[in-house]
C-alpha cells in the first residue's frame, strides 16, 4: 500500500550549507582601517580579561595587520602607473642584486 501524502502538506528539503554562505559587500561596505583592526584587538570584546587566548589573539591580530598593511601598500602602489613603473624597477633591481650574489 502506498501512503499519499497529506493534504497541504509540503515536503522540507533543506538547502546545502553552503547555499547561505555569501561573500563579503565589498561594494557597499568599506573595509575597517588598521588602526580600527588593532583598537578592536585591543579592547578584546570578544576575549577574557587576560589570559593565553587574549595574548594569542593580539598576536593574530599583529601579525594580520602586517599583512594587510602589506596588501593596502600594494592596493595604493596599483592606483598609479607611475608607481607601478617605480615598483617593478625596485623589484627588478632586487632580483639583480641576489642574482648576481
């Protein structure tokens, strides 16, 4: 015998995980500066008072405010040819120094 289902009854089938995730507004929504990064790191809402996971998490956060100083450099250096030109020789000339070591 095979059951029918119930009248108005609706089938849940539920989306993967992944559909919900969406990529970061980088349109709409401008990105935090590194000082409010390292402010933020600092205050430690989201972190004990003191402790290993307070000074790991200040560790993290230097260490991603190098880096995104790092790429915020290389953003800015892209916005100018001029710059560009004046990248790749500093870059070529290094290459030449360690080439000829």
């Amino acid at each position: 015998m095979v059951e029918t289902p119930q009248e108005g009854f609706v089938p849940v089938v539920g989306e993967p995980w992944w559909a919900s995730l969406r990529p970061p507004d980088v349109w709409n929504t401008p990105a935090p500066t590194l000082r409010e990064e390292i402010a933020r790191a600092r205050r430690g809402d989201h972190l004990p008072q003191s402790g290993p996971w307070r000074t790991a998490e200040l560790v993290r956060t230097w260490i991603s405010a190098l880096i995104n100083t790092v790429l915020l450099l290389l953003v800015h250096v892209n916005r100018s040819a001029g710059r560009q030109a004046v990248l790749v020789l500093f870059v070529a000339g290094i290459a030449l120094v360690l080439a000829t070591r």
